[in-house]
C-alpha cells in the first residue's frame, strides 16, 4: 500500500493529520505546498490516513500515551523499543530510538536492551519484564502486582496498552512496507548483533507515532 498522493488528501484527511499535530484540520498544511509540516513528508500519516475516520480515533489514543500518560518517558520508550524489535517493526525501532535517547535512555542501554534485561534494575527492569511476560503469554501475570506497587495504576495500565498500541502498528506498518525514516536507527539483526546506534537528524519535533 502507498501513502496518499497529494490529489487525494481531502478535509478528513486533514482533520486526522491534525490529530497527530495537535491542531485543527484546516489549519493542517496542504499537501504538496511544500510547508516542512505537510503530508507528504510523513509517509506513516499517509498510509494511516487511508481510513482517516480509523487514523484519527487510533492517533487520539495513540498521543495521549505519548504525551499525556503518566508512565515516565523513559521507562516509555524502553516498552516501545523492546515491542519493535520483538515484531520487527523498522520503522518504529528508528523513531523510538531518536525518542528514547532525548528522554536520558543510554546507548548503552538500548543495545542491552536488543540483548535481554541484563544490567537494567528498578523501574526500568520492571517495565521490560512486563513487556516480555505481555509479548510471550498475552498477560502480565507475576509483573501486573509489581507494577501496580511500585508504578500506581494509571502507570500500570499505560504499560499494557502502550504493548498494545505498538504491537498494532508493527503489525500494520511491516504488513505495508513502511520503511524507517532516513538516518534513523537501523533495526538490530535478527541474531541480535547490535551495530553502532546512529542519531537522527533534527526531527519534526510534533510528529511522534
């Protein structure tokens, strides 16, 4: 599947985009203006958009657990890197890459974290427990009551849905070819040979998916 051309954005298009950006459809700018904000820089908008009634009801959710949730950033974006590189996702391991190195998250980290849970302890061994024992059974059991002690609910409940979240579009976004952003950080080997993590050059700070 292709993103949207520029001819066929219309008005619900828009309306999903902005979604994302946190500002009206109408306000959103029009593809092919060549505006550094407009659709067609954002192939993953332009798939979505496809089903723009669908896109804007799962951005919705989608960037309240990235910018409303109460679970810290970091411990965030370690769930998000261990469920992309457990389904494969390209495109979302590279963007969360970029996320989770602005949030404190380590090199060193994210390459341990392609490895297993070695070397991580507190919080951030908890969360990825928790996404391994979600990615492997489809429940938390032993972590669900840690999670609730030590994180309170609210936290607890984002890790769940944040596991679920990304499982969805790995899933779609592998189905349809979507292809990482350029400069970001390539996907680990399948056998979990860890290369140099590369940075992503400045970013679109309001697109995050």
């Amino acid at each position: 599947m292709q993103p949207l051309s520029a001819e066929e954005w219309s008005e619900a298009e828009y309306a999903a985009f902005g979604t994302l950006m946190g500002i009206p459809g109408e306000k959103v700018p029009r593809a092919g203006s060549g505006h550094a904000y407009e659709p067609l820089n954002f192939p993953v908008i332009g798939l979505l958009a496809r089903h723009p009634t669908l896109a804007q009801a799962f951005l919705t959710f989608n960037v309240h657990l990235l910018r409303h949730g109460e679970l810290p950033a970091d411990l965030r974006e370690l769930v998000v890197l261990r469920v992309a590189i457990k389904h494969r996702s390209a495109f979302e391991w590279g963007q969360h890459v970029k996320f989770a190195l602005a949030t404190g998250v380590t090199e060193e980290e994210i390459s341990a974290l392609v490895e297993g849970n070695e070397g991580f302890t507190g919080h951030r061994l908890l969360v990825l427990q928790a996404a391994d024992e979600l990615l492997a059974t489809g429940r938390a059991g032993s972590t669900w009551e840690q999670l609730v002690d030590q994180l309170g609910v609210h936290q607890a409940m984002e890790v769940l849905f944040l596991v679920g979240a990304y499982i969805t579009t790995g899933m779609a976004f592998n189905t349809w070819g979507l292809q990482p952003q350029p400069g970001s950080a390539a996907l680990p080997a399948d056998d979990d040979a860890v290369g140099g993590l590369q940075h992503i050059p400045g970013a679109f700070g309001n697109i995050a998916l």
